[in-house]
C-alpha cells in the first residue's frame, strides 16, 4: 500500500480500502477502515497520491508530539551499547504531491490509540504510549499496524541501568519503509534519570524509501535540532 | 502655497506637518501589509501565540523606524527630542499612573507568562480561553463567546487558575451501583473502557475504589489523569459510556429507596416498602 501512485491507484483489503473515483468533474477519495468512512474531492487530476507511514501522534486528536514506547526491562552494564529492537505504533499519511509540495489528504491507523504522561503531572508531558516486547534481532511486525525501532543504548554512567522506556519527539523523526517500518534512534543515559534520545536519519536496510512526514507537510518551523532529553527516569 | 509655509512651532511648517502625517499613515500600511505577508506565510508553521507576538514586534518595530526616519523633515534635534520625551514620558506616567501600573503589569505577565494565548482561564469571576496579551490588557473570550477586556493590572494581582498549564488533570467521578451487584465485576468493565479509551492515560494509571457504602447503594469513587487540552471532552464524553456498559453488562445504578418495616398492620401481617 505504501508508494506514491497515479489516481487510478485502489487498494483493498479486509482492514482497509482506498480508491479514488472520477465523478461530477471531480476526482472522489474514498477510504473504509476501523469502521471509519472518509470521502474528500481533490481539484485537477495532475498530481500524485504518497501514501506512508507518518509519526502516530496524530489520532485520534492531536495533543502531543512525543512517542513513548514502554519494554521490558534491560539492564544496562556501565559504559557499554546494547543494541534492542522494539515495535511501536504507526498512523498512516494520504499526501498529495504536486510540484514537490506535499499536503495532507487523510491520515488513519489501524494500531488502537493511547496516551500517558511522562513525568509527574505538573511538569511532564503527554506522549503516545505504547507497550512493546524487546527483542535482540529484527522482530516480524505487521507493517500497516507497527514498524520497528532499531535503539541502540549507550550506558555513559558508572552504574547499571535498567532501561524500560524511550521517549522519541515525533518532530525529529526520521521514519524509513519498504516491507518494513523502521525508525533508528539511539539513547545516550547519563544517568538512570536522564537520558539523551535522538532519530537518526537512515534506514535501517538498503533500499528503503523515507517516509514524507506530517511536520515536514506542514511545513512547522523547528528552531533546534537537539536530541530530547528524558529528564524523569529511563525505568520505572 | 504660500500657507504650506507657514511656521507652526519653531522651524515647523504646515508642509513639514503633512509631509510627516503621509509618512506615518505610509509606514502604518507597509507595517499591515507585512504583518498580512507574514500572518500568510507563517501561520501553519507557528503557535497562534507566538505569531501574534511576533507580528506584534515587527509592526511596532516598523512603525518606530518610519517615525524615526520621517522626524527630520522638522529639523528636530533627535537627541533633545529623547530627552524631551524622556521628560514628557515621566510626567505621563505619573499623570496616569494607572495606564502606567497596566502597563508595568503587562510587562510582567509577558515575562513571568502565568498564561499564554489559547490558555483556559479563571480570574476573579471570568472563565474563558486568552485570545490576546496586550501591552496594557488582556483579551479573553468566555465559553459563551463574549468578549472581556481584562485590565492587566487585575490580572496580575488576581489568583489566576490556568486550566492547561500542567499537561495532565485528573477527573473525579463518584457513582453508586446496588448491593446486589458484583463489585469486582463492574471495576473490571470501568478498567476495561479505561483502557480502550484513548485519553484516559495509561500513566497515571485510573484508579477505582469503593469509597463507602450508602443508603441506596455501594459508592464507588474513581479518578482518572486526561490530558488537559481535552479535559471537557473526557470529562463529558466518560459518564454516557460508563452507563452505557452498566446497561450492556445489566448493572444497576439504584434510585434512592428506603426499606419501610411495619411491625404491625390491621391484619396483623409484616409489610415492606420503597420508594
């Protein structure tokens, strides 16, 4: 389902169903999923669909641009880089493209939302929860639900470190697919409070496809690019 | 012509007057036109907040600048004119030491910023949502859509409750379910709406508990953390979903009844009642 396509493009499947039809001078898109039924005219027929996983902070409302995904725990030893492989949620971007401007058409999910906080209620903030298994190799994911974050950790301190959560801003993400989703971020702790997380900007295999993003659709300004701090714990 | 000459003050002419009154009506409408392009331009990639804020600065800047550069046609002394104005500012401020006390109060609330534009907001007996921060008042529109300028003065030696300052709230909701009912069960139907509820938050977790037990029924207490910019939406949209999975798991909530014991009656038998 992922690619950029011409409006003749249709897909269906037993989640979901996307086509566009040519009525009353207009070209329709039609798209049935989750029980959900979207129909939206596009003007002039010149341009191009992109459909990609986008970062799933968007459904069913926007209210954060954090994703934060919960694991088993690992513990760290000091001083050393562990390489862990989780899944998390994806949310689906509908783009037209035309004279490489990108707008937004229609985003859905198939994976069930969920928020949480991160950090205590005065001073922390709302994030897209999500409960994955950690595992050593590339796990199978559903790649219309799930993609996989490659995260490598880098225990700085003195100490161990129990590891059981990563928090990545959504604005910074770098999302790749192919027959996969995948994001590569790595997680530098300096201590088992704070942890620096950044997305780096590379696919996890050859040949993968970047994803077009909804902040870069958006076109929102981002002052900084620096890596978020998690400043309320690495564990539970 | 010869009235475009005349001396008005000093070497200020009828001609100076106007060439500078053109000036300033041109450099109003570039300051607009600019704020237009940039309202145009930047307004899906900003926070309303910080665009209002930003125009603001760049429309006062451009404004000062054309003043700045149309002032010569008086042949003013623009370092006397700073001290002049200076002086004149000092005496307007103790002139209208209210404006000057708006004003001050503006400056603070900008840099201690206890609410940011689109906040929900309580102060003294005003609830609504921060439309504009000005320099000498503040905005707010009421969830009936009236509009209230705020001095900034009151705002800030009021108790000011932002609603969406901290990122989370927590909801309380106290319900009562009859005696004969499974209490074990009717927690884990909440949990479960709980938990497949988007915004009902995962951490804290939402907490359940029988809080006492009343004359009608067992009262159940629960708390929930929601994200505070959809906090009236959860708050609203929770107790018709509780109900409807008490009437789909056939759980009663009881209407206040009391038992009515006779300990005798004309035909000698024992009668109950509720009501």
């Amino acid at each position: 389902m992922f690619g950029e396509f011409d409006y003749t493009f249709r897909y269906d499947s037993n989640d979901v169903s996307i086509h566009v039809d040519q009525s009353e001078g207009f070209y329709k898109y039609f798209r049935k999923s989750a029980g959900e039924s979207i129909t939206k005219a596009i003007s002039g027929g010149s341009g191009i669909m992109a459909i990609n996983p986008v970062e799933p902070v968007n459904l069913p409302q926007e209210v954060t641009s954090y994703l934060e995904i919960h694991f088993t725990p690992v513990a760290v030893e000091p001083a050393s880089t562990q390489l862990v492989y989780l899944n998390f949620p994806i949310e689906i971007g509908v783009f037209l493209e035309s004279k490489g401007d990108f707008d937004i058409l229609d985003i859905f999910s198939l994976a069930t939302p969920k928020y949480s906080l991160y950090g205590p209620p005065e001073e922390g903030i709302i994030t897209r929860y999500h409960e994955s298994p950690v595992s050593g190799t590339l796990p199978h994911t559903d790649r219309l639900k799930e993609g996989v974050v490659s995260l490598t950790i880098a225990n700085t301190s003195r100490s161990w470190i129990e590891v059981s959560r990563v928090v990545l801003d959504c604005r910074e993400l770098f999302l790749y697919y192919s027959d996969i989703v995948s994001i590569i971020a790595r997680m530098d702790i300096l201590s088992k409070d704070i942890a620096d997380v950044r997305s780096e900007n590379r696919p996890l295999r050859e040949g993968m496809k970047p994803s077009v993003l909804l902040s870069k659709a958006r076109k929102t300004l981002i002052p900084e690019k620096i890596p978020f701090m998690m400043e309320f714990g690495v564990g539970d | 012509m010869a009235s475009l000459d005349t001396v008005i003050y000093g070497d200020v002419t009828v001609l100076d007057l106007i060439i500078f009154a053109i000036s300033v009506v041109i450099v109003v409408i570039v300051a607009k036109v600019v704020s237009l392009y940039l309202k145009r331009a930047l307004s899906d990639r900003m926070e309303r907040g910080e665009l209002d804020k930003l125009i603001r600065g760049i429309q006062v800047a451009i404004i000062l600048l054309g003043i700045w550069f149309a002032l010569p046609s008086f042949n003013f002394d623009v370092g006397q004119l700073l001290v002049v104005g200076g002086t004149v500012g000092l005496i307007i401020a103790f002139a209208s030491q209210k404006i000057a006390s708006n004003l001050s109060s503006g400056i603070f609330i900008l840099i201690e910023r206890p609410i940011r534009i689109g906040d929900d907001i309580r102060i003294n007996d005003i609830s609504g949502t921060v439309e504009q921060i000005r320099v000498l008042s503040t905005i707010v529109k009421t969830y009936d859509g009236v509009y209230v300028r705020v001095p900034n003065e009151q705002i800030f030696t009021s108790d000011i409750i932002n609603y969406v300052t901290n990122p989370a709230r927590r909801i309380k909701y106290i319900m009562t379910i009859g005696y004969g009912e499974n209490v074990d069960q009717m927690m884990h139907v909440i949990m479960t709406l709980f938990d497949e509820h988007p915004f009902v938050l995962a951490h804290p977790a939402p907490t359940i508990f029988v809080s006492a037990l009343g004359e009608s029924g067992v009262e159940i207490t629960i708390y929930v953390w929601v994200p505070s910019r959809v906090w009236w939406s959860v708050k609203t949209n929770l107790p018709g979903q509780i109900k409807e999975l008490f009437d789909r798991e056939e759980i009663e909530i009881p209407s206040p009844q009391r038992i009515v014991r006779f300990t005798s009656s004309p035909t000698g038998s024992e009668i109950e009642g509720g009501s």
